[in-house]
C-alpha cells in the first residue's frame, strides 16, 4: 500500500495521442503545477479516484513518468478515467487521489501489447478500487470540488 497523495487543476489539452491513436483518452493535468510531488514518486502505472467538477467521482488508472513507448521527455500526470463520457471535459477542474501502484513502467515492443496491458491496468485499478482499503477514499473531500 502506498501513502494516497492528492493532486489536481484544469484538464489540458495534450498532443492529442491517447484517444486518437490507443483507443484509451487520457485527461492531461498542469504537471508543472506538482512537479515535486510527482518527480517524488516511483515512475510506473497507478490507480485512484478521479473527481471531475459538475460530472462526478470515477475510478482511474494512470502512468506517472515518462511515456517509454512515445519517447517523452517530460514526466507527465494523464490518467485515463474509467467511465464513458459522452463529451469531451478540457478545462474542467479533475481532482486525484491517487491509492495504490500497480507496476513500474515498461517498454512494449508494440502498440497492441501496450494496449493490451492498459486494458488489463484497468481491470486490475476496476477490481482493487472496490476493497475497502481502497474505495473509502471515495469520499475524500478533496475530490468533491465543486462538487
Ligand atoms: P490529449 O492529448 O489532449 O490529452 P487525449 O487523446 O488523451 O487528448 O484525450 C483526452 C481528452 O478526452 C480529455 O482531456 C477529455 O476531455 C476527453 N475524455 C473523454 N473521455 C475520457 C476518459 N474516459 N478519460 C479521460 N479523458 C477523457
Ligand atoms: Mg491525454
């Protein structure tokens, strides 16, 4: 179990490759915003609650770090939440807490094998979010602005 931390601020508009080329959007957040709490934790693959303002509290599952497969050099926060939306959310406030780590990130000699592990990612944060240990950060009042 890892010590939950809490970050948040407007969804930004990435390089628009989540969505449109792995079938998987991922809501990019202000990283300069936290850089230290975020250069503080492991590189790798997390799970949380994601309180989106006006819409409601999701699961989430996230990569924190550079993205092995695309090469960047900027660590980044984009979680993908577990939810289907029916429109698009930039600019709205999205508030983390981030509970559990799943794994540390890894190079996918192919796209489909990076999406495949996202996919199970999802399942695994789907799954772990629902034990108590877990779920009770549901509530947390962080997430709940302006809720
Ligand atoms: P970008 O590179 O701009 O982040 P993406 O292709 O990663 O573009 O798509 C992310 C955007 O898609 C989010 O900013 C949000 O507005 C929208 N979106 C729709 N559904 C979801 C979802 N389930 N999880 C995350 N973002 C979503
Ligand atoms: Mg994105």
């Amino acid at each position: 179990p890892i010590e939950p931390w809490f970050i948040g601020g407007p969804v930004i508009k990435g390089f628009g490759r989540g969505s449109k080329v792995l079938g998987i959007p991922t809501a990019n957040l202000p990283a300069d915003n936290f850089s230290e709490l975020v250069s503080e934790h492991t590189s790798g693959v997390y799970f949380g609650w994601a309180g989106l303002s006006t819409h409601g509290i999701y699961k989430m599952v996230m990569s924190i770090g550079w993205n092995p497969y695309f090469d960047n050099t900027e660590k980044t926060v984009e979680p993908w939440l577990l939810h289907d939306f029916d429109e698009d959310f930039y600019g709205e406030e999205l508030r983390l807490a981030i509970v559990g780590y799943i794994r540390p990130q890894a190079n996918f000699h192919s796209l489909e094998s990076l999406i495949e592990r996202i996919h199970e990612d999802g399942r695994i944060a789907e799954k772990a979010l629902d034990l108590p240990a877990y779920a009770k950060y549901k509530d947390s009042p962080y997430l709940r602005n302006p809720l």
